[in-house]
C-alpha cells in the first residue's frame, strides 16, 4: 500500500505523482529531475531522436556556455537551465522543441530559495551533446563550437552582466583558464576583442576567471547578437548616458514595452 504523504512532486515523463517519505528526498529528486522508475526503464531502452534544427543546437550552446546543463541518469540524457527570470524559460519553451509543452517548475531548495527550472525528456540525441559536453562529469568547452550570433546572445542572456552599461562580463568561472582562454580567441575571431580577468575575492565572487569586454567591444558584442528577445534582460542592452556621449552613437531600440 502506498503511504501518502505531503512530500509530492509530477514523474516529468508520464504525468503520475510520485510520493516522498522524506523532504530531503523530494527535493533531491526535484534537483536531479529524477523519473518514475518505469519511465527510467522505458528511457534506458528506447533511442529516442529529437531532430533538432542548426538553430536550436545554436541556442543549447549558448546555454550550456552559461547555467545550462545536461544530465545522464540513465543510458539517455536530457537538458536543464534554471534561471531567476520565468519569462526567459517560458520563452525557451518556443524555441526548442524539446522544452515545447513542458511547465516551468517552481520549487523550494534545501536553502530555502524560491527556483525556477524548465527540463526536457530524455532523447539519444542529448546523449549524444552530453558526450561533446562533459568529461567524467564536468562540463567542458568542445573544440569544435562555433560561437553564432544565436549562441551568444543566450550565452549572454544567461550568463552575462552589463558592468554600468559601459562594459560587459561573462561568468566563465566553471570552466578551466584553459578553456577561457580557447573561448577568447574565438571571440577574437569575430573582430570582438576581450580578455580573460582572474577574480581577486575567491571568497566573495567564487574562483576561477571572466571574460571581459570593455567599450567599444561591448558595442559590437551588442551588434553582433542583436536586439533582446525578452522583457526581463532588456536591461543588459543598456549603456550609459556618459558612454553614448562620448562614443557618439545611438542609444538602442529595445524590445516594445
């Protein structure tokens, strides 16, 4: 007989709701995006293909270059992006198929923090990705990735801050300075100079190094990836008054309000 509790949550593959005993359980199954265990069966034996467009492959790049990530529990994987904004993800949901129909999931984590997290099924295809992407388990830059305008601009949506609207950083801190580095130089291969910055606090801002972009490459940054698709990060296009006077260029047209 099964024990009903408070502790519940949706199986993501089949809809049915699945029973914790424990809180720490539920939430651990939230964070993991875990499945029933027929539905984990039924992903370990069928190769499921997702057919994705150049497009969308674009848009899963740039957002594994920032909080997105894909993981294998089974034989198959899948993708996952948390983000604080849920217009963001309700807008991803239109852009890739597999996020199509899927319901933004909103949860409690063991800090108390209010999360936001969208997730796809399971296909071969992200297996596939998930073998480009991680390395025992920590995710890597490929050597073969080609950093479009679509790839940007969610690297940037993601994980990218506007410094007073006189710069930009991208949070690169997960990755090794090897791969900031190979990243640089792909930027520099688009006539868009930055450079690696060590982060001085490690306490405060955490370890690793950001890639830097200062005013002028910042404007062709901005150029190069286009207007902003959303409400929420219509903020990251902004440049200062003090930046526009001196550069002597128009001020952006953003998104209709």
């Amino acid at each position: 007989m099964k024990v009903i509790t408070d502790f519940n949550r949706i199986c993501p593959g089949c809809g049915i709701v699945l029973y914790y005993p424990r809180k720490n359980g539920l939430n651990r199954a939230i964070k993991e995006n875990s499945n029933c265990r027929k539905c984990a069966g039924l992903n370990h034996r069928i190769n499921r293909d997702a057919n994705f467009k150049n497009s969308e492959l674009d848009i899963i790049s740039g957002l594994l270059l920032g909080d997105g990530s894909l993981s294998k529990p089974t034989a198959n994987a899948y993708i996952k992006i948390g983000c604080e904004n849920i217009e963001y993800l309700e807008f991803l949901t239109n852009q890739i198929s597999v996020f199509k129909g899927r319901k933004v999931l909103q949860y409690v984590d063991l800090d108390g923090i209010l999360k936001n997290e969208l997730s796809s099924l399971m296909y071969q295809n992200i297996t596939e990705l998930h073998n480009l992407w991680y390395l025992n388990r920590i995710k890597i830059v490929p050597q073969n990735l080609i950093l479009s305008p679509i790839t940007c601009l969610h690297w940037f949506l993601g994980d990218g801050n506007n410094g007073h609207g006189e710069y930009i950083k991208l949070h690169t801190e997960g990755f090794t300075k090897i791969e900031v580095d190979y990243l640089v130089k792909k930027l520099h291969d688009l006539n868009i100079m930055a450079y690696p910055y060590k982060r001085m606090n490690p306490k405060l801002f955490g370890d690793g190094y950001i890639i830097m972009l200062g005013r002028q490459p910042m404007i062709k940054f901005l150029e190069y990836i286009g207007e902003c698709p959303v409400k929420c990060f219509k903020y990251k296009w902004q440049l200062s008054e003090r930046f526009i006077r001196r550069a002597s260029i128009k001020k952006y047209d953003y998104i209709d309000s």
